[in-house]
C-alpha cells in the first residue's frame, strides 16, 4: 500500500446520509478479484444514466470538486461487508474520508487497504459540508502522525482516533502480511531460540 502520514487537499462533497456499500459500488461489478479499476465504477448508478452518460448534477461529475477527501454523510458504509467499496473508492483516489459515523465493517476494509476514516462530530462535519459546497478550493490538512485534521480557512482543528496498530500500518504502506513480512527476522529468530 502507499503510506499515508500528512495530506493537503481540497474535498469532494457527499452530504447524503446511509451511503451503502452498494450505493458505492453495485454488485454487478463485483465479478472482478483484482483491486484495480473499480474507480471506473464508483457510485456508477448516482453518476450515469443507464446508457452509461455522465449525471452532472452528481457531484463527482462536476469540475469544480476534486481532491484526496471525501467528506461524507453519517453512517457512511452501511450494508453489506464487501471489500470492494474500499477498493472502489481507493482506486478512484480519495485517500481520506470524512463523517459523523461509520459502519464498522467498512471502517475495517477502508483501513485495511489505505483509505483513512476519520469520525467527526455531527456539527464540525455539517461546517465542513457548507464551507466546501460554497468554496470547492476549501483546503484541508491531514496529519496521521499526531492524529489532526485541520480546515484552516474555517479555524477548525480536531483529533481524531485510530487503533495504534491500524496507524502504524498506514504510516509505513503495509498491509497484514507487510506487517508479518516486517518482523520476518525476529520471528526467525524467536524460532532459532525455540528450536530443540
């Protein structure tokens, strides 16, 4: 995976509640085991019509919006537990996501594969929403290392949590067998000294 420490970007704003994992990707593109091009299909039925042309009223089909984080209605993930909403919305390119709530299934997928969830409180996420639908050049900073997210122009700075674990894995890119692969001489090692 790539690593993940600090972040400068804009947002794309989804201000729509119980955004499922279907909603983010149908399940007639989960034929595919590859992680790549799912982006192509990312809220495919919110931004195509049937016959495959752009909707541009939705909000990915408008020039305007753009960047790394995506800042996201509450109970974000809901749904089914597939992995390829994940791989959906990494392969798209959003690195970050912003809510009130997530579903916690998703919250696992989104960090076991290099997407960071941060949770919000209702009010900060709806200042967030507002500022970025008004100014689409919004900035905001992302700081993994001490756990901030930053919207300078709007004077707002909060922490946010993670599992120490899940946080050292997006700071070096691994993944679970990364992080096994890591520790492969102390594990060597540990069997040497176990060893008859």
């Amino acid at each position: 995976m790539k690593k993940l420490n600090k972040i400068e970007s804009s947002a794309v704003p989804l201000p729509i509640e119980n955004v499922d994992t279907d909603q983010i990707i149908p399940a007639r593109f989960l034929k595919a085991t590859d992680r790549e091009g799912f982006g192509e299909n990312l809220f495919r039925d919110w931004r195509f019509k049937a016959d495959g042309t752009p909707l541009p009223d939705f909000v990915l089909n408008q020039e305007t919006y753009s960047g790394e984080i995506l800042l996201a209605g509450t109970n974000f993930g809901c749904g089914s537990s597939r992995e390829h909403a994940a791989w959906a919305l990494a392969d798209y390119g959003f690195r970050v996501i912003v809510s009130s709530y997530f579903a916690d299934i998703f919250r696992g997928n989104a960090l076991n594969n290099g997407i960071l969830p941060i949770q919000v409180e209702e009010e900060i996420l709806q200042k967030l929403l507002a500022a970025t639908s008004n100014n689409p050049q919004t900035s905001f900073r992302v700081n993994l290392e001490e756990q901030v997210l930053e919207a300078p122009e709007l004077g707002i700075k909060v922490d946010f949590a993670i599992d120490d674990y899940k946080k050292m894995c997006l700071l070096n890119g691994y993944d679970d067998i990364d992080f096994l692969l890591s520790k492969k001489d102390e594990i060597q090692a540990f069997e040497k000294s176990r060893s008859h």
